[in-house]
C-alpha cells in the first residue's frame, strides 16, 4: 500500500483551476460547431484566468506564513501567490489580444482557415499558464522540471500552431531543440545536486550542503552551474539567448506577446527561489554568475538590437537586455534584491506584453512583418496605440514614464547594497546604448510622415473601407498594459509593499 | 488656494491641461485657446505664490511632503526658495510666451503639440521645485521626452540627426547622475535634498555635475547645442536656451555646490576654467556664426558659463548675480529667439548673407530687437549689467584674472550682438527681404512686449531678483547651512 500524502488542495486551486479550464477549452475544440469556437474558447480561458487570479489573491491573502504542502513538493506562501497573480493578470490579457488576433497575420486571408486551431489555442495558453504557475511554486528538483517541461512543450505548440505563417514552424523546432537542450541541462545539474546531497527538496539541499560541508563539492558547483544555464535558456539571458530573436519573430505575435513576458516572470521569480533557498551558502557562487550573466546579456541584447529593422526583432534583444537588468537585482541574493526583482517584474510584463499587442495591431493592418520603416506614421494614424507604444519603450528605457524607471532605480539600489558599484556602472552604460533603439521606435511611428510608406496595406483583407480593423478587445489590453505600466510609476509603496511580503517567504 | 499647494498646483497643472487636451477632440483653436488659457492660469499661480512668499524668513517654503516609496527614503518633497522661486516664475512666463507663440504660427498636429509644451511646463516646474533627489531626477528626465517630440516632429530638415544628439548627451549625462544619485541615498539613507548630509565623494560630485554640465552646457559638453538650437522650432529652441537649460546651472547651484562642499573646492578652478572657456569660445563661435539663430545659440553658451563663472566664484557676490543672470539671460533669450522666429516666417530664412534693412518700414520689429540686443550686451543700467557686474565683481574676489577674462568677453557680446543687429536690421536690404514683409502682428507684439517689459523692470530694479533669492542670510551663507 503505498501511503499518500495529505493534499492542501486550496493551495494548488490556481494550478487546477488553470488545467480545468484548459480541458473545458480543448473540449470546445470538438463539441462547439465551429461559428461559436473562438467566442467559447475565449471564454473558458478568461474564466480560467479570473479564476485562478481571484484564487491566487485569496491564497496571497491567506498564506503568511509560508510552508510547503503536498508533501514538500510545492509551497504554498506569497511569493508563489504573487507571482501567480501576475500570471493570471498577464494571460487575461493575452485572452483578449487573442481573440482578435489569432492566428496571426498570415491567415486572415483565409476565412475558412480562420478558426480552425482557435480552441487548442486557448487551451495551450491555460495549460503553458498552469504550468507556470506550477513552475513559481515549486519546492523541489522533480516538480521544476516537471513544470518547466509542462509549460514548455504548450509553448513549443503555440509557437508552431499558425503552420502555414512565415517561420512560425522554424521558430517551433528552433524552441524546441534549444528548449529541449536547456531543459536537459537542467534536468543533469538536477542530478548532480541530487547525486552529493541525496535531497531533492530545495530545503533539503540546502540543510544537507550546510551539515555535510558541501559547498565545495564538485558535483554541487557542476550541478548549479548547469540549472542555472538550464534557467538561463528559459529567462533568454546571453549567452543561451540564440533562440529568442528568431522565436520572438516567428511565432505569432500573440505567443510572443504572452512568452516575452509570462515566461519571464515565472522564471525569474522561480530562479530567485531555487537559489536562495536551496543553495544559500553558494551565493558567492551564483551571485557573480548572474551578475555576468546579467552583463554579458545587457551587452549582447543592446548592441544587437542597434542593427534590427524588425520591431519583434528589436522588442526581442530588448527582452534580453531587460532580463539583464532584471538579474542584476537577482545575482545581489538579498531582500532588496527580491523586492526590486518582484516590483520590477510588475511594468516590465506589462510593457513587454503591450508593446508585442501594438506589434500584432499594426502587423494585421499590413499584412507583413513590421518593420522600423513600415511603422512610419503609426503614431499619428492609431493615437492611443502609439502613446501607449511610447509609454512603453521609454518605460523599457528608464525614463520616468512608467514603472520601468523605479525598477531600474531599485536594482541598481540592490546593486549598491551588495557592494557592486561596477554593476550599476554597466547598467547605467547600457541603458545609455539602449536609448538608441528605443528612440528609434518612436522615430519611426512618430517623426517620419507615414507618405514615405511605399506599402499599401492589403486590401479587403484587415483593413475594410481604409480605416483600420476595429479592434476593441486588443484596445482594451493595451489599455491595461498601459494603466499598470504608469500606475506602478505612482503607487510604488503599495506594491513594493506587497513584493516585500512576498519576499519575507524567502529564507533571506 | 492654500499656499502650501500652490507648489504641487504649479506642476500638476500643466500636466492635467496636458492629458485633457489629449483626451478632447478640439479644434485648432480650441486647443491652443484651452493651452494658453492652461499657460496663463500657470503665470497667475505663480504671481499668487510669489506673494504669499516670505522673503524674510529663511529656509524651504510652501512645503509639501508625502511617501513615495518609504523602504529606501524616497518621498515626494517639493517647496521653493527665493531662487528657485525667481527660475519657476521665468518658466511659467518663458513657457506662456512660448505657447502664444506656437498659437500664433498655427502649429498643425496641435493637440500634440500643444499637450507636449504643457508637459513641458510642469516637468520643468517640477525640476525647480522638488526637494527629493530621485523626484528631481524624474522630472529632469521628464523634460527631455516632451523636448525630443518637440524638436523630433516640428523641427527642420535636420532636426532627426539633432534630437539623437541632443538625447544621448543629455542621457549620458543624467543617467550618470542617477547612478551617483543611488550612491549618495543609499550611503545618506535619505533622498531627501534638505535632510541629506553633506558628502565628501569627488567621484559623486563628478557624477552629478556632468549631468549639469552637458545641460547648461559648458565647454566642452555643448556638441548637442548648435544642431538642437538651429533645427528646433524658433519656440522650443527659446525654452531650451531661456529655460531648460537653467536647469543644469540650477542643479549645480542647488545640488553640486550645496551638498559637496569639499570636492567643489577641490574641482573650484577646473570648473572656473570650463565656464571661462565656454564663455570665450561661445562669444567667439556666436561673432563667427553666419545665422541669427547661430548667435543667439553660442551667446547661449556663453552666457551659461558666465553663470557658471558666478556659481562656482563661492562668494556672495556671485550667487546674487547668477541667479539674477538666469532670469534676465532666460528673458532675453527667449525674446531673441522668438524675434528670430518672426524674421524667419518672413524671409525663409536667417542667414545673414539673405538678410538686412529689415529696420525700415518695421518699426516695432526694429525698436524690440534694438532694446533686447543691447540690453543683452550688457549696457550699463540694464539688467543683465548688473548680473555680468555681479558675477565678474564677485569672481574678482576668487582671483583678479577670472574677471579680467570676463569682461573681455563682454567686449565680445557687444561684438556679436551689434553684428547680428546691423546684420538683420540694417546694411544693404537683403535678397529674402522683400516689401510684403510685414512688421510685427499684434500677436506677436502681445507675446514679446512683456518679456521686454520685464526685462526693462529688472533693468530698474535689479535687485528685486539680486537680493530676493537668498534672504534672508547672506548668499554663501544659505549655501553653508545647506537652505535649511
């Protein structure tokens, strides 16, 4: 007889609320006549999102005391809640911008085509997102990788899903190799920390390499440095960035929309988590890893991005560059470095998110990739978008327009504390580099006349009578993107707040 | 009004006048009507605020205060002294006059443009009045975004290449400081401008003055300044030479030299001799220069490091006339700039070679350049005479050379300012002049005359700026005691 565990079910409702809707959507797929898909589909995956949204605020309110349950298999405490919450808030947003804008550019043409994976969509959105929310929770070795497996083959599918598009295929294989061999080095460094400790739970690693002396042990050292490249694939750090640029492009502009921010944050948030309590006396360790991580990854995103025309290409090495920034609140291990790590995360998902919403809105009204030069006079054509765009890029940028700038300000704080001036040095030099790019975003929609576009957009495709495809719904998102973005420049005490609590789960 | 809001009012106002011109779909008119009436209520809170002011008691004013973010001491803090409250005033009416004008001329694309002059207007408020470092960064940052719009969509053919420029110095600059601004509030523990202490750190007082430097800017930090003053529309380039470029001597005055005493000693000459150099090199480069709006450019330089030249003189004498200079320098400039803008509408151009005999038959054209030029010469009895008198008598006491160097470049001014004048006004009539060149409109009048009008009541009493901005202590004095 084998004896189970005591289940905390209340604590996994996010992760099963998530799966639920995500078999109710794929339901749809084959009981739902084909006109009412995509509006039954959508809603299952906002019911699944609201749902696992209000569960993960009552598990936030309800957690303080932070402990594991399913037998030392998951925790349930607020930094998981939190970064659940932040889930759930990113795939609802992702829901309304699919709505509209799946499958992407390349299929409007085809009404009959149209709706033909729309509800294995939704699904594969709500399982990559309760893979997610797994991931965040995780309390040992087994239930990471099994998450991050979880929500990876989901994101391999999305990325390949709108097959006949322009490199949607390749950038599925591409994510999946590079994915596979990221995940397999996770998985062996997850065995050689399992061979020297004979623990799996991250509590257990840490006690067992405190009592046994184990912190110089080659199997230990081999064995973080290979989950911390195995995350650093997840996190699109450089150097295991290769995959993201062409991804980013060739998936459909929702999927990258919903990777470059939901995967971010749910790696991220896990990364910080797997290092500070499973292997608290490494720090000297992984703490100078990630800060090089953290340059190599601010030098590499921005100065590759200087010569991109594509805007998901450019958005792509900025998703790199910001995680560098993002790990550099990371590498410092700290409680100031948790709390900047956790707020900063906050505007930068919604920014990432909002600016791969824009992308998607100006790639259905052309019919082709975007381009630096077929963004000219956006800004004028679609005001909101283009505010929001600039909102967004300056945000990303630094400047005080949204909570991108308290973000940086607070890593490089962290930074400070830990006593790396030098790295806020190379994070001031880079954000310099950056500007170039950023502002050439907004150039482009903003200071060239749109008469110089030699594109006409294509006709009775998206664009029905020359105005642009009413779009309500992806407005509607960027909307919220937007209110996020600028509201954290102000309610920066609330929500540091709440990732302070958050962080006070962590052993720091 | 209570007082005590009037400071937040002067800096959020704008910016709600801004998102509700974003938000109303307006007419043209409507929009610059609702601008100028947002621009003008700015001047009358201000004139409120200016009267309630106290200037026998020392210390920060109509103070507010509230947490921004507690767990590393960052609050939202902001209040007025004599001088910033004298920079405030010549942005409120530097930024009306600047809006009429855009009103005037009819910007198109308006409700941008007239949403970004108001952004404008707060962000730059907002850097002359909060007391909160991390708050005074955003809003010195904030400035730039609305400018690189400014510039980036109404300027001229080459107003691309420009805004790069412009943006990366300036970014290079700032962002410089916001990594010596973490050292200083982290190391302090507080934010906070007025509870902070002192610091001895060289490499934090260089942190912070190379923001203030390339903002001003000094020699040799200007390579942003001919191509943003030239390509600018002739309004935005006004507030960037009048207004925002007070902003980085402002930063030094307030920041640099209050909070870093020792290293400002230490780096006292090196600091003298840039602004000596940006003040002979400027004069130079503006006799040299072949377009009205190339003078005025260079004069600026110039005239930043003459300030400059007061600012780190150390004396009391020098505090006075540098803040008395900013306000008359930011006055004459954005007269200058705006005149040069009505000479352009009417003759295309403002190359000197095209221009000339503009004087006659345009009486009022002439008589304002004429008064503006030579009150910017520095002519005894005008005002920026006695703010040149007060920074050249109060480096004198530092040493006898810098004002020689001083007043050999105001021979300088009188050089360049009275070649632009006979250039414009007077000499042959020029190629672009032509009979249907009107003379000033009304509009135009009504957006010049009363900078002028202030420029001759300062010229009348300048010391209602010269001993108005550190009372009730001597200049050096406030300093010490950091404007507690």
């Amino acid at each position: 007889v084998i004896n189970t565990p005591p289940i905390d079910w209340f604590g996994l409702s996010p992760i099963l609320a998530l799966t639920g809707a995500s078999f109710c959507a794929l339901l749809c797929a084959v009981l739902v006549p084909r006109t009412a898909r995509r509006v039954a589909a959508a809603g299952c995956s906002l019911a699944g999102f609201t749902a696992g949204l209000v569960l993960a605020i009552w598990l936030y309110v309800d957690s303080a005391n932070g402990h594991t349950i399913a037998a030392d298999a998951f925790y349930r405490d607020r930094w998981t809640a939190l970064g659940q919450v932040i889930l759930c808030c990113i795939g609802l947003a992702t829901t309304l911008l699919a709505v509209e804008h799946v499958p992407g550019w390349g299929r409007d043409a085809d009404p009959a085509r149209r709706d033909n994976h729309v509800a294995e969509f939704f699904a594969l959105l709500l399982a990559s997102g309760a893979g997610m929310a797994s991931f965040v929770g995780a309390a040992n070795l087994m239930v990471l990788f099994l998450s991050l497996e979880w929500f990876s083959i989901a994101l391999y599918v999305m990325c390949a899903i709108d097959y006949d598009l322009e490199g949607a295929l390749e950038a599925g294989l591409k994510y999946l190799i590079v994915g596979s061999f990221g995940a397999g080095t996770l998985l062996f460094g997850s065995a050689l920390v399992y061979g020297a400790t004979g623990k799996i739970s991250f509590h257990g690693i840490s006690s067992a390499i405190g009592s046994q002396g184990l912190t110089g042990d080659t199997f230990v050292v081999v064995g973080i440095a290979l989950i911390v490249a195995g995350l650093g694939f997840k996190m699109s750090a450089a150097p295991f960035h290769m995959w993201t640029p062409d991804v980013y492009e060739g998936a459909p502009t929702t999927v990258t929309a919903w990777m470059s921010s939901a995967t971010k944050v749910a790696a991220l948030l896990l990364t910080f988590r797997v290092m500070t309590t499973a292997f608290p006396d490494n720090q000297h360790l992984w703490g100078w890893a990630f800060a090089i991580i953290a340059t190599i990854s601010l030098a590499i995103g921005n100065f590759a991005a200087l010569v991109q025309r594509n805007v998901k290409r450019i958005l792509a090495y900025s998703a790199i560059a910001q995680a560098g920034f993002l790990l550099i609140g990371l590498s410092t291990g700290s409680a100031l470095g948790g709390r900047a790590l956790m707020y900063y995360l906050i505007p930068y998902s919604a920014a990432a998110f909002g600016s791969f919403a824009i992308v998607a809105a100006r790639e259905r009204e052309l019919g082709v990739p975007v381009t630096l030069d077929n963004l000219a006079g956006f800004g004028w054509e679609r005001p909101f978008l283009g505010v929001a765009m600039w909102f967004f890029v300056f945000g990303f940028a630094g400047l005080p327009l949204g909570g991108g700038f308290v973000g940086k300000f607070y890593v490089f704080a962290a930074a400070y504390q830990h006593g790396w001036v030098w790295l806020v040095i190379v994070g001031v030099l880079a954000t310099l580099v950056s500007l170039y790019y950023y502002l050439g975003i907004v150039r482009a929609m903003y200071m060239r006349p749109s008469e110089e576009l030699q594109l006409p957009p294509r006709s009775g495709v998206a664009v029905s009578g020359g105005s642009p495809a009413r779009e309500t719904l992806l407005h509607l998102a960027v909307g919220a993107a937007l209110v996020v973005s600028v509201g954290s420049l102000f309610a920066v005490q609330p929500l540091i707040d709440l990732a302070r609590d958050a962080a006070s789960a962590l052993p720091l | 009004v209570n007082a005590t809001s009037l400071t937040s009012i002067l800096i959020w106002l704008p910016v709600a006048g801004a998102i509700l011109i974003w938000l109303l779909p307006l007419s043209r008119y409507a929009t610059g009507s609702l601008a100028l009436l947002f621009s003008l209520a700015e001047v009358a809170f201000w004139i409120e605020q200016a009267a309630r002011f106290d200037f026998s008691q020392p210390g920060l004013q109509m103070e507010e205060r509230a947490n921004w973010f507690g767990d590393l001491g960052v609050s939202y803090h902001v209040g007025v002294y004599g001088f910033s409250l004298w920079l405030v005033g010549l942005t409120v009416v530097g930024m009306a006059a600047c809006t009429c004008y855009g009103y005037w001329v009819g910007r198109d694309r308006s409700r941008a443009y007239f949403g970004l002059m108001l952004l404008l207007t707060g962000a730059t408020v907002g850097v002359f009045e909060s007391q909160d470092l991390l708050l005074f960064y955003a809003f010195f940052e904030a400035m730039l975004i609305p400018l690189y719009f400014l510039i980036g969509v109404w300027g001229g053919a080459r107003r691309l290449e420009a805004t790069i420029k412009f943006v990366i110095y300036t970014m290079a600059g700032s962002l410089l400081m916001l990594a010596a601004i973490v050292v200083y509030g982290l190391q302090a523990g507080t934010f906070d401008l007025v509870d902070g202490p002192t610091s001895a750190s060289r490499w934090l007082f260089l942190g912070f003055m190379v923001a203030f430097v390339i903002k001003a800017p000094l020699f040799p930090f200007h390579g942003w300044l001919p191509d943003a003053y030239r390509e600018a529309p002739p309004e935005v380039a006004a507030v960037l030479s009048g207004v925002i470029a007070k902003a980085g001597l402002y930063g030094m005055l307030r920041i640099a030299i209050t909070k870093f005493p020792d290293p400002t000693s230490f780096y006292r000459t090196t600091v003298l001799a840039l602004a000596a150099a940006a003040l002979v090199y400027g004069s130079l480069l503006a006799f040299r220069s072949p377009d009205f709006r190339g003078v005025v450019a260079y004069s600026s330089l110039a005239q930043s490091g003459l300030i400059a030249l007061g600012l780190f003189a150390g004396t009391d004498l020098g505090f006075d006339g540098a803040v008395l200079q900013m306000v008359a320098h930011g006055l004459i400039s954005i007269s200058l700039f705006l005149v040069a803008g009505a000479v352009e509408r009417r003759t295309t151009t403002g190359e000197f070679r095209l221009l000339g005999g503009m004087a006659r038959g345009r009486p009022a054209l002439a008589t304002l350049l004429m008064i503006v030029g030579v009150i910017s010469l520095a002519v005894p009895g005008s005002a920026s005479f006695a703010g040149e008198f007060l920074i050249l008598a109060g480096v004198f006491q530092r040493a006898w050379w810098w004002s020689a160097i001083g007043a050999g470049a105001i021979v300088l001014a009188a050089m360049y300012m009275l070649r632009l004048i006979s250039a414009v006004l007077h000499e042959a009539r020029g190629s672009t002049v032509s009979d249907e060149a009107l003379d000033l409109r009304p509009g135009e009048l009504a957006l010049v005359v009363p900078l002028v009008a202030g420029l001759l009541f300062l010229s009348a009493w300048p010391a209602g700026i010269s001993s108005h901005s550190f009372t009730p202590d001597s200049p050096t004095a406030a300093v010490k005691s950091q404007f507690k």
